[in-house]
C-alpha cells in the first residue's frame, strides 16, 4: 500500500494542531492515491446498464454476483474497440481506477476490452426466446390490430412513476381517453406476477359491473438495466401478453432496450411516450381533416350541382317550346284525324264493291246443288258401268287364269276363290232391300215415301204404296179394319227359282 502522502502533516503534538483539509483537496488526494495505486488493472464483470452518449463515450457498469463498478470508455477508444458492448455481455476490461470528485465514486476508465464469454443472465434470456418462439408465441399471426380510437386505456405500470404522468400528459395532448391504471411493481421481486395479473385482471373485465372493459392495454416501464427490465423477461409476463384478448402495446425501456414482451405483444413502442402516440391519434389533426374533407366535400357537391345546372340549361336551351310543340302535334293529329275518317270510308266503298264482285261470281247454291247432283249421277253411272266391265274383265281373267291352273293340277285352289267370291257377291246382293224383295218381303210406305214400320199412327183414309220384287208397286186404302187395294194389282212376278248348286268338282289327287 502506498503511505498516506498526509501522515506527515497529521503528526503533531496536540489534537488541536491537525490541519484542516477542504472537501477538495480531500478528493484530490483520494484520487491521487487511486490512481497510483491502481494506474494498470484488468477486471472481469458482466456489461449492465450500457449506453452511448450523444458525444461518442461509453457509459456502463460492471458487475459479478457480489459487487458492481461504474466504467467509462472514451470516444477515441471506443472507435477502436473491436466488439460492440452490449448488455449481458461478460467482458475483460484493461484500465485505470479513478475517482470522480463531483459523486465521490470510483470508476474504472477503460482503455480496451475483450470478451470473456455469455454472460448468464443473457445466455438465460436467449435460451427462453427460444423455448416461447418455437411454442408460437411469437408468431405474427397471432398478432392483433391496433383499435383507432379506443373508448377506454388499461395501463399496466407503477403509478408513482414518472411513466404514468408521460403516457396521461400524451394522452390528453392527443385525444383525451378514458383511463384504467392497473399499480403494480415494475423491477425486483413478485413483479413479474404482479404485471401478469394486471394484464390478465383487464382481460377479465365484462363491463357488466360499472367497469368498462378495455379497447388497448399498454404495459408500460422507463429505461433501466438489463437486470432492472428482467420482469418483462419472465416466462409468466410473456405467456399472459400472448393470451391476451385485447391488444396490447408494451412500452418498456427505451429504443435501445429489448424484452421478451416486446416479441409477444401486439405492438411495441419504443418509449412510453411513444405508445401514447401509438394508442390514439391526435384530436385536433382529426377536426381539421374532417372540416377539410366536409368542405370539400361541399365544394365537390356544389361544383358537381353548377355543372349539372349548366348541362341542364345547355339541354334546355336544344329543347323547343312545349306549347308551340303540343301546337303543332294537335294540328297533326287533326290532320291524321281526317285523314283516317276519309281512308276508312274509302277502304268500305272499296271493300264493298269487291264483295259484290265476289257475290256476282259466286252461283246460286241451288244450282250448285243441281249441278253437284248431274255431276253424282254421271259419275256413279260412269263407275257402275266401270265397274261392270271392271267385273268382267277379272272373270275373263280369273276363267284364263283358272284354266291355266287347271290345266297345273291346282283346280282346287282356284274352286275354293270362285266359291268365295261368289259367297262375296251373294253376301252384297243380300245387304240390298231388294234381294229382301225377292225373298217374298214387300216394302210399305206412305204418301211421302217414308217407310212405314208399324200400324201404330196409320188413319182410316190414309194413302200407302206397297213395293214387291221387281219394282212392282201397289196403292192401298186403309180403311181402320184392314187395307183395300186402290188399283187393281198388277200381275204378280213370281220370284225365280234359286238356282241348284252344281255339284262339286272333284278334286285331282296329288302330283306328288
């Protein structure tokens, strides 16, 4: 140990005689001696608390599991580093002690550094990244948009803190809200549960007790060191972050600091202020885009009802005067008026004469009728006397052909036809009520000619006419007790003897 540069001025005779010293020059002489004990030291710690100043110097601390040191690093050093601090990192710093009278501390000024492995606190915080992303928490799907204007804020922070009154003070800048804080601690031990019962507690929330149920959460903490945000690392605070129903924006550290909250969240803000800023818009912008937008809106409307207004007087000066027009269309249709009347009595006179041309050439349906009946009976002589000759031209031809049958052996086909056709013609001759005559039947009608059924009806007096075979005719008297004939009767045709069936021919035997 270096000797006390005072003793000399502290050995004097008496108490009273000590020299008394000044806060200043009590610190100069501290730090001379620090310094010169320790001008050359080499120290391993864990980087906390890491930050670079807007100068370009390093500012950070040192620690292991029992004591931490402040360390300083010079802008002109630092560009001369060959790794970039960071949090959690574990380091071997080579340096100088020295003390800073302004704080009465010791730091450590640093003139290089090397690392000397992962520190375990961030080896720790890597590992649990792991685990809850391959698990999905961090996945973007689960992400959730951010309401545009939430009626009601839930804020997870610590209500003594100066983050409260940053995020209220850009809340009522922007678009005052309604607020729901949840206090809890932020740093040390229990706050990690503390923070997951905040979120989940606004998750649970139905409204139906005069609470409102939160549109956004945001959980919200300052700046710190690695070890003052490890709440927000823990497992707990994540998991309930990710299950949340609501969407959440977490707000810890600042820009440069990163929690596993940040990964889970529906959004994360840089600084508590910043999620303010995220959370609502500002009122006044939202006033003045929507005057803007209903002026223009007014603007548009009335420009699009002048244009309209100048198309419709455009149109109206093309369109002509509506009295000269139902004017003119009167005078037309008095006009197609007559016209119509005169065409219409035209088209009769025209009409009629061609009916009379038409009746003139049209004769008279009795001698049509007279007509049709000469053309009747000359077209029912021509095809009796047709079909006489038709009749004997197919004898002549069935003789022929009979003979030549028979003259073939097949007499018996052609006796079975003849007998056939003789049964034909005696079956025809039978449907005729003269055949009926000729059997003896007589035929009895009136004086109009009408067939007389029944003596039902007949009067005493009454003329009828008696018809037999032949066409031989009688007039009768009836009398009420029997007929007298009129006239004297004409001689009585006797009726032919049938004619004797010919004896059947016999039949030639097989040819083979």
């Amino acid at each position: 140990m270096t000797e006390n540069p005072f003793a000399d001025a502290f050995e004097t005779p008496g108490q009273h005689n000590q020299p008394i010293l000044s806060v200043s020059e009590l610190s100069g002489a501290l730090k001379r001696t620090v310094e010169d004990a320790f001008s050359l030291v080499r120290v391993r710690g864990e980087i906390s608390g890491f930050k670079r100043a807007a100068s370009g110097h390093l500012y950070l601390a040192l620690k292991d599991d029992k004591a931490v040191m402040d360390g300083i690093c010079w802008k002109g050093v630092a560009a001369k580093l060959d790794l970039k601090p960071q949090d959690g990192m574990e380091v071997i710093c080579k340096g100088r002690l020295t003390t800073f009278p302004g704080r009465s501390k010791y730091q450590l000024v640093i003139e290089s550094m090397e690392l000397a492995g992962e520190g375990a606190l961030l080896k720790l915080l890597e590992d649990l990244k792991r685990k809850l992303a391959a698990e999905g928490l961090f996945d973007q799907s689960r992400k959730k948009d951010i309401p545009f204007l939430p009626k009601v804020i839930g804020i997870v922070t610590s209500p003594t803190g100066a983050v409260i009154r940053d995020i209220m003070h850009r809340l009522n800048d922007r678009f005052p809200r309604h607020v729901l804080l949840w206090p809890c601690l932020v740093q040390g031990k229990g706050a990690a549960e503390k923070i997951a019962a905040g979120i989940d507690a606004f998750n649970k929330i139905d409204g139906l007790n005069g609470v409102p149920r939160p549109d956004l959460i945001i959980v919200a903490r300052g700046g710190g060191s690695l070890e003052d945000l490890w709440s927000f690392n823990e497992e707990i605070v994540v998991r309930a972050a990710a299950n949340s129903d609501i969407p959440l924006i977490s707000a810890v550290g600042h820009e440069t600091d990163t929690t596993l909250i940040d990964f889970a969240s529906d959004k994360r803000a840089p600084t508590p202020t910043a999620a303010a800023e995220m959370a609502v818009p500002v009122r006044r912008e939202l006033l003045a885009q929507v005057m803007d937008d209903g002026t223009r809106m007014v603007l548009a409307m009335t420009r699009t009802l002048d244009e309209r207004a100048i198309r419709v007087q455009s149109a109206a000066r093309g369109i002509p005067n509506p009295e000269r027009m139902v004017e003119d269309m009167t005078q037309r249709l008095d006009d197609r008026v007559e016209r119509f009347a005169n065409a219409m009595q035209n088209m009769l006179q025209r009409q009629s004469m061609q009916v009379a041309q038409l009746a003139s050439k049209i004769p008279e349906p009795r001698q049509q009728l007279l007509n049709a009946q000469e053309r009747l009976a000359g077209r029912s002589g021509a095809l009796l006397s047709g079909y006489h000759s038709f009749i004997q031209n197919k004898q002549s031809r069935f003789d022929r052909t009979a003979a030549l049958v028979r003259r073939k052996a097949i007499d018996d086909g052609v006796e079975r036809s003849k007998q056939r056709l003789n049964s034909l013609s005696a079956l025809l001759e039978s449907y005729s009520y003269k055949g009926v005559l000729q059997r003896g039947f007589a035929l009895v009608t009136d004086e109009k000619g009408t067939a007389v059924t029944s003596s039902t009806g007949l009067e005493a007096g009454q003329d009828l006419v008696i018809q037999f075979a032949g066409n031989d005719k009688i007039d009768v008297l009836v009398n009420g007790q029997g007929i007298v004939p009129s006239i004297k009767p004409s001689a009585v045709v006797k009726p032919k003897p049938k004619p004797k069936a010919k004896p059947p021919v016999k039949e030639q035997g097989s040819l083979f």
